[in-house]
C-alpha cells in the first residue's frame, strides 16, 4: 500500500519538476523514426532537493547538476542513463594542478553559475562557470563550460573557455580532459579503429583486492587472472594499450551490443590539441570510460610547456568535441553499422568545422579564420618536393617547440606527394610554420614568423628546408620517421597477451616487451654490425637496462663498421635521432669502451614510452662532431652506453643513426 504520504510528496516533486520549464513549439522532425523538436530546458530541483538542468530534444535527454555542470544522466532508446548510475562523476571537465606549497589536486572545475547563452528554434547552449574565488582549493582559472544542444542531432557537443588573469600566481598544470565513465551494464565493446576494437574486461576484473587480477609492474597494468568472462583469462589490461596519435584521434568510443547503441567522442578539429600531431593521447578504456584529452603530459613528459608564470596571461577555448549517441533498430552486426555510422558523423563533423553555431566570440567564424598555402622542398644534397611531410602552424619558438607546447593553438596538414600543402580555419594569431619530413632528419621552420588575420589567404609559394648534414652518408641504421617500428619487436609472452596486438604492425603495444631483451642478451649487449646486421632483426626496439636478480644495470650497444681510409684532420658527423627518451643518459665513444665519452646527452626525457607501450615518444636530434682523429682504418666500434639503471623503465628508443664523412665541399 502506498500511503498518503508518499503521494503527497511525489506531487510536490511532481510539481517541482514543473519548475521553470521552457518549453518550444515543436518542430517535429525525423531521425532514423524519432522525431526530435526544439530542445527543451527545465531547471529543477530533484527529489533529493539538489538543483538540475535537463535538456531534452526528442532524441535524448541528458542531465546536469547545476550550477556544477556535471553531466549525470542521458536517457537514449530505451537506456534510462547510458552513463554509469553508479558512479557520481559520470561525465565531466577535470584539470589536474599543483601550485607552489599545494601538493598535487585533480579539480573537477565545478560551476557555480549556471546560464542560458541562446535558446531558439535551432539549439540550446548553456553555461556552466566559475571564476577562480583567489582561494587554493581551486585551479587559478576562470572557467566557462558550455554545452550545445541541437535540433535533429544526436548528441551534445562541449567546449571550455579557459582563462587566467597574468597577476595570477605561478601553477602547473598537467592534464585537462573531458571524461565519461558509461554504463557498465550496457557497454562492453570498445572501438578506437578499425583494426583496435574489441569486447573488453570490466573494471571489476581489474580489482586486485577482491583476487580478480594480479598487478604487474605497475598499476595502470594487471594480469586478469580470475576474469568474470573466461575469455579475458591471463590478459593484460592497460589503458595505455589504447593511446592514439592525435592526428588519428578523430573518434573512439564503446558500443552496447544488447541494446544497439553507441557512444562515441569524436573530435573534429586537432587545433585545440597539445604537442602537435604525433602527441599519444588516451581514447576509451576499461571502465567503461571514453576521454577526450586536451592537455596531457602523456609519452612527453614534464617538458610540456605547463606551467604559467605570474605576469603570464592565458586563454584557450578547448573544444567543442562532439558525444555522439547512435543506434541501429535493425540490430544485425552493430558492431559493424554503428562505427561505420560513428565514422560517417565524424567526417560530417570534420566537414563542418568550425561550427558556425558556437555562441562564444572567443571561437572565431570561418570568416574570421585565414588561409596559408605553400610547397615545400627539401634540399639534402638535391632539391626535392617533399611529399607527405607535415606541416604545421603553432606558436613561436625553436624548432620543435611545437613538441611541448600546451599553451596555444596549433594547426597542422601533410603535403601532398608533390609538397603542396594548405592549411585552413586559422585563429588570427602570430606563429611559426614548422614541420618535418619523413625520411629526412631535423624540423623544419620557415625564417619569418607568420601573422594571421581575419579572412587572410596566405601564399609562401616555396618553402625550402634543408635538412641537417654535414657530408656524405657512410653508412645509416634505420628509417628517419621519428619511431622505433622499423626495428626489432619481440614476440609477446603468451602468459600476458592481448589478442587485440598479433600483427607486427602494431606489436608494440603489447605488455612486457621491454624484459625480452635480459632474455636475448642475457650477459652481452647487442652488437651491430654495418653491412651484416639487418635493423629489423638486429636492433633491439628499445635500449633499456638489463634485469639481474633484483637490481637493473647500465647497458651498453656497439656498431661495429669498417673504415676503408681515415681523413684524420677532418671532422666527422654522427647524427644521432632519438624518437624517446625516459629518464636516460646516453654516453658515446669512439674505440674505447672506457674513454671519458665523446659526447653525452645529460639526462633527458621523461616521456616513458617504454612502460606506455609506445613505439615513440618525443623526438631529440643530437649531431655529434667526431674528429677524424679518433676513427682508425679498419675495424672501428661505436659504444652507446645508457648509464641511467635505476629500474626496467630508463631507456630510449633510437629513431635514426647515420655517420657522415667529413664535408668534401
Ligand atoms: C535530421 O538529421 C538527419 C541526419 O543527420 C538528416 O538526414 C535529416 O535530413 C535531418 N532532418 C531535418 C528535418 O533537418
Ligand atoms: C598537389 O596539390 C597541388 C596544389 O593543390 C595540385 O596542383 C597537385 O595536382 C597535387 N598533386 C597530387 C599528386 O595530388
Ligand atoms: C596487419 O596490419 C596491416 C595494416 O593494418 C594489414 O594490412 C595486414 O593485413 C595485417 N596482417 C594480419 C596478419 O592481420
Ligand atoms: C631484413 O629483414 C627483414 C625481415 O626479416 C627482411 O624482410 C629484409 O629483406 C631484410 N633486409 C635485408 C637487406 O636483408
């Protein structure tokens, strides 16, 4: 029986829920056999009093705490809330900062003022902000986190217009994301591409404390020993198995099999992005969990440009991204329908940008956006049009400051096979146009800085980059692409295996690889041996420290290489490119293993590729000036010494090695 209680007090939350709804004439209209209208907001209080804000368009519903701006459900189909009801951060923005004195702290930038920015016909975009109270339980940053909603679309698109005020003081910060934690009871596959998808463990396979796994050598990695579903029996899980270049970060996302929906993130424009387009940033992994992340120091390291001085001022719009929902009724095969469906979003999306719907003026127009169009050579010894090469706008600095930048927007291309390039949808703005060239060591920027104006259409005509070198090639040990792929990748173990990674192509990212290398070099280190040794089997993907009982030591890699004649009085070149670096020191000689070393990197690089799982991290290009005086005729051995042994994780990863003759000019 219900009593007279409860009915009273659901007519009270039934009345409260009429608070303040805004209601549209609806346009009726159709997608796949729903009708969307005008989207609807209602500001209400729930039943446990706490204030929300729903937008409805027919086709979902979604809900916010407000004014946090926490998103804390989406009604879809029949999904009462494709996010995870468990869970109390569903869907949100987060940053994590560290102040001087003030440890570490993850802020979820929750609102405190909520707004409706327009209202029409057409769409709903609303407002979450907060700006910074002076105090240091928050990020020094006002933050305004807009959310659209539009007629006839299937999803919510997001941006964040962050800024800081140049008085404000000093603060580092490492990462700022928008997450989804999804409904476990629906989502169980997972798609970041065509060849990455797969059914995925749940989080609770991942639970070592209740025996399900085991950890490995570190957490983000266990071994699913006791899975609910067999089927995921001694696989590893590691979100990082999952990362993704941003150039291919367009969309990712999970799909409900049960119930024919998708959820998707799909990022339309790379501008907003950190650390131009080879930066690795997580996608989807177990949770079920979907990100977008804008700034990370992720495979780079803490050379990411994070931290903001006092007297700096900042603002970046980051966004919109677009969270797609779709389903097939029809329910043959939605693996297959809905990420070919999420694909053909992705694309319109691509093709759209830059949204003219966008209410903020801090997201400048097409109109208000320029052009740069050029053709770039590249002169190693003879001018040729450098296709395939990337090419890209971002703020000034030396060569390769892109790698590290967080701090600005950034806009990149590849040229054509016969190096044109254009690169479009500007922000006004000053900066440098860098790139590089695949096969071809070095990064290339162009002498004059480049000022972009509104409705500009810059034409360079030719661009010429030369490339570093010295004198002819002696001899080379792999392909200049700024990645290890080339060399030797060692199976993976069975015991620890994702299925997912069995093709040599993407092999690397399989967990544990870095322990092969104690295996097959159990006493020496690896010796090369020019015109003998094949990098594909001989050289080692990575150079990392060998594992003795409980403890690692230094190792130390020979290219041995035969001298017909010896320009004593000349200068030799070694050009050395790293494609990753974590918490290493590498020491080179010339003949003598024991010889103070000719030259030495320091310490460098915290990108820990190695432990990611990736095939890169960030790029370092060392050109070593070796005098002829230390070269003999004959035999003559190269030592590479990592000296850096604390663990299994110090080392580097080699892109490139090639030895020049003295200048013949
Ligand atoms: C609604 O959206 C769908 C899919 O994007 C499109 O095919 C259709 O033409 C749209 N309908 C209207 C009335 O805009
Ligand atoms: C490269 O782009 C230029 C300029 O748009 C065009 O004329 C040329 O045909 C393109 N070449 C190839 C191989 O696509
Ligand atoms: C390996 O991957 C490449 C590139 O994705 C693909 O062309 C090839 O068919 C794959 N091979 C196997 C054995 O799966
Ligand atoms: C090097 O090894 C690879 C893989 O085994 C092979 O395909 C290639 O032909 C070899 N190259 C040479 C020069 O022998």
């Amino acid at each position: 029986m219900i009593s007279q209680k409860k009915i009273a007090s659901s007519v009270i939350c039934f009345l409260l829920l009429l608070l303040l709804p805004i209601a549209f004439s609806e346009t009726t209209r159709n997608l796949k056999g729903i009708s969307s209208r005008a989207p609807t907001v209602q500001q209400i209080r729930n039943k446990h009093g706490t204030r929300e804000v729903i937008v409805d368009n027919g086709i979902f519903r979604v809900t916010f705490s407000s004014p946090e701006g926490l998103i804390t459900g989406i009604r879809y189909k029949e999904i009462d809330n494709v996010l995870n009801p468990y869970l109390r951060a569903r869907g949100y923005w987060d940053i994590t900062w560290q102040r001087e004195n003030i440890l570490p702290k993850l802020d979820r930038i929750e609102g405190t003022n909520f707004r409706i920015i327009t209202q029409n016909e057409e769409q709903v975009e609303i407002s979450f902000s907060r700006n910074w109270n002076g105090g240091s339980d928050h990020v020094p940053l006002n933050v305004d986190k807009r959310y659209i909603i539009r007629t006839n679309t299937s999803g919510i698109y997001t941006y964040g217009i962050f800024e800081r005020q140049p008085e404000w003081p000093e603060v580092e910060m490492g990462l700022i994301r928008v997450a989804f934690k999804l409904n476990p009871d629906r989502f169980h596959y997972m798609v970041v591409a065509d060849n990455r998808q797969r059914e995925m463990p749940t989080d609770d396979d991942r639970n070592i404390h209740s025996g399900h796994a085991m950890p490995l050598a570190y957490k983000e990695a266990v071994q699913l020993t006791h899975p609910h579903n067999q089927m995921f029996k001694n696989q590893v899980d590691d979100k990082y198995q999952y990362t993704c270049e941003v150039k291919d970060n367009k969309v990712h996302g999970w799909i409900s099999t049960k119930s024919n929906v998708g959820f998707w993130l799909i990022s339309p424009s790379s501008e907003y992005r950190s650390g131009g387009p080879v930066k690795q940033e997580l996608t989807s992994h177990v949770g079920p969990t979907t990100l977008t992340t804008f700034i990370s120091e992720h495979y780079v390291g803490t050379d990411m440009e994070t931290r903001y001085k006092t007297g700096e001022a900042w603002k970046k719009v980051l966004g919109p991204v677009f969270i797609y929902l779709n389903s097939d009724s029809t329910g043959n095969n939605p693996q297959y329908s809905l990420w070919e469906d999420a694909k053909r979003q992705t694309e319109q999306e691509v093709e759209a940008w830059p949204y003219d719907f966008v209410a903020s003026s801090d997201f400048p127009t097409r109109q208000e956006r320029g052009t740069i169009t050029g053709r770039l050579f590249v002169n190693d010894r003879f001018l040729t049009p450098a296709g395939s090469a990337y090419v890209g706008l971002a703020p000034p600095g030396q060569a390769g400051s892109w790698q590290t930048n967080t701090k600005g927007y950034q806009f990149w291309t590849q040229t054509n096979e016969t190096g044109y390039f254009t690169i479009d949808n500007i922000r006004p703005g000053t900066y440098n146009l860098y790139g590089w060239v695949p096969g071809f060591i070095g990064d290339f920027t162009y002498q004059n800085l480049v000022n972009v104006a509104a409705g500009s259409e810059i034409s360079l005509d030719r661009v010429v980059f030369q490339p570093p070198r010295n004198g002819p090639t002696l001899w080379e040990i792999g392909v200049p692409d700024r990645t290890a792929r080339e060399y030797f990748v060692p199976e993976p173990y069975q015991n620890t295996m994702n299925p997912l990674y069995l093709n040599h192509t993407d092999k690397f990212r399989q967990y544990g690889l870095w322990q092969r290398y104690t295996e097959l070099y159990p006493i020496h280190d690896l010796v090369y041996t020019i015109g003998v040794s094949n990098c594909s089997q001989d050289w080692f993907y990575a150079h990392v420290t060998r594992h003795i009982g409980s403890t690692y030591v230094p190792t130390t890699w020979q290219i041995v290489f035969e001298l017909p004649y010896v320009n004593w009085r000349g200068s030799y070149t070694l050009q050395l490119a790293l494609a990753s670096a974590a918490r290493a020191s590498l020491q080179v000689r010339f003949n003598n293993e024991y010889s103070w070393p000719l030259f030495s990197t320091g310490n460098i690089g915290r990108d820990n590729a190695i432990a990611r799982h990736g095939i890169h991290g960030a790029y370092h290009l060392y050109s070593i000036n070796v005098p002829g005086r230390l070269l003999r005729t004959g035999t003559n051995t190269i030592y590479l010494r990592q000296s850096k042994a604390v663990g299994a994780f110090e080392g580097l990863m080699y892109d490139y090695i090639r030895l020049e003759e003295p200048s013949t000019a």
